[in-house]
C-alpha cells in the first residue's frame, strides 16, 4: 500500500467518523500477515433521544457535563454535538494524552475539557479524581442504548436496596423510640428500669444480618425484605405487663 493510498483511506474514514459513526475497517485474505485492505464502514450506535434533553436540563442547573467515550476523536465530536455538548468553546483529550499528563497538569485542564476519547477504564478513574480533587461531585452515567433487560434488572436492583434500607431505618427508628419511651415512663413513674440490656441491645443485633447491611450484589438484592413495624403502645404495654409479672413473683416467694 502507498503512502497517497493509505492517505485516501484514512481520509475516507475520517469522513465517515465526523457523521458519527464507529469505523470498521475491512480486508480479505488467507492469512492474517498478508490481508488485502478492501474499505471501511460505518456503524451507527446513537444515544438515547433523552439524551439531548438530560444534557440541556442539567446544563440549566449549572451542572458540568462531560463524555468519555472509546470511540475515535471526530466521532466522539460528532457525537457530542448530537447531545448538546458545546464543542467548539472546549476542548477534546484522547488517552494517549491522559497518559503524558501529570495530576496537576490534567487537574489544570479538566475544566475546559468536555469531551474525552479514546479511553480506557484506567482513564475514567482518573478523570473522576481529578474532579473530585477540584471539590466537584461526580456522577457518571451510559449515553448509549441499554439493552432492555440489563436495565430492567438494574432499575429492580436499586429498588429493592431502596426498599430494604428504609424498612430497616423503620425498624430501628420503632425500636429504639419504644424503649426510650419506655425507660422515661418508668422514671416517671417510679419504677424500676423494666428492660434489661439484652432486651434493648437484641432488636439491633439481629437485623445486621438481613436488611440492615445492604449491598449491591444482584443476588443479595433481588429480594425485597418486608417491612418491620412494632407497635409503641403495644411495646409499652408489653413491658409494664412483665414488670408486673415478675413484681408479683417476688412478692410471692
């Protein structure tokens, strides 16, 4: 292949990357050492249609947007111009740049950067620290198509943790509102301390082990604990009745 051939090529790609698309590049052959380059083509894969206006209303809100993509230079452009990020006022840093810069240098830069290309995990994580270095609270999210069912389980994941960590801030908030409630009314009253510490220290040692200790595993989540609901009259009432059982054992023997 000649250097003017080559300079076609890579020509023709970049002007199929800048309609956003992914490039693929294809050849024939027998071997992999001597393939023939035939053409490339695009592929489309576009963001959601909220995209566009998810960007907009944050950008009202004053909050900073950026994509990071391992897409190439002119299709995450042309990809960000479809969203709404303001491209020409900003710049665009691959990940071989990423690579030469120190922490200082990228923490110098970040803030006039809004696209970010051709990276790699290792890449994300040091972007997210940078901001986050800078005082900036990050939240990353996927512009692109979900498939269907793996957004379907994360949206159940997230609701059953939701679930199980509001049952179990009922549960300790009841518990522990009804043994204060009741260790006040026995002050008041003149009596002695109803509970012992066993009975005020179990309601919180047994839930750590279900709903107390939520996690993000899909198995340890795709179970939705009910809640648990005591009673403070009924708590009350139960440990005046066991007060009194055992005042009048001893009044007995």
């Amino acid at each position: 292949m000649t250097k003017e051939k080559q300079g076609e090529f890579l020509n023709e790609a970049y002007n199929i990357a800048r309609m956003g698309l992914r490039i693929i590049a294809l050849c024939r052959g027998n071997k992999i050492e001597s393939l023939t380059y035939t053409g490339v083509c695009g592929i489309c894969d576009p963001p959601r249609e909220s995209a566009r206006t998810a960007i907009a209303a944050l950008r009202r809100a004053q909050v900073q947007v950026k994509m990071v993509t391992g897409d190439s230079g002119p299709t995450a452009l042309a990809v960000a111009q479809m969203v709404g990020l303001d491209v020409l006022h900003s710049q665009a840093l691959s990940g071989e740049q990423l690579d030469t810069m120190t922490d200082e240098q990228l923490d110098g830069v970040i803030d006039t950067v809004s696209v970010f290309y051709r990276v790699t995990p290792k890449h994300k994580l040091s972007i997210v620290k940078s901001l986050q270095r800078l005082g900036n609270i990050v939240g990353m999210t996927a512009s692109r198509h979900w498939h269907r069912n793996g957004k379907e389980r994360d949206r159940q994941e997230g609701k059953c943790i939701f679930y199980n960590i509001r049952n179990f801030v009922r549960f300790q908030l009841s518990t522990s509102i009804a043994a204060l409630s009741l260790i006040t009314l026995a002050t008041l009253m003149g009596i002695p301390n109803p509970l012992n510490a066993m009975q005020i220290l179990s309601p919180r040692a047994v839930p750590r082990g279900g709903a107390g200790r939520p996690r993000g595993g899909a198995a340890e989540t795709s179970r939705h604990v009910p809640p648990h609901h005591l009673s403070l009259a009924a708590a009350v009432r139960a440990a005046l009745c066991s007060h009194h059982h055992r005042r009048h054992s001893v009044e007995c023997s």
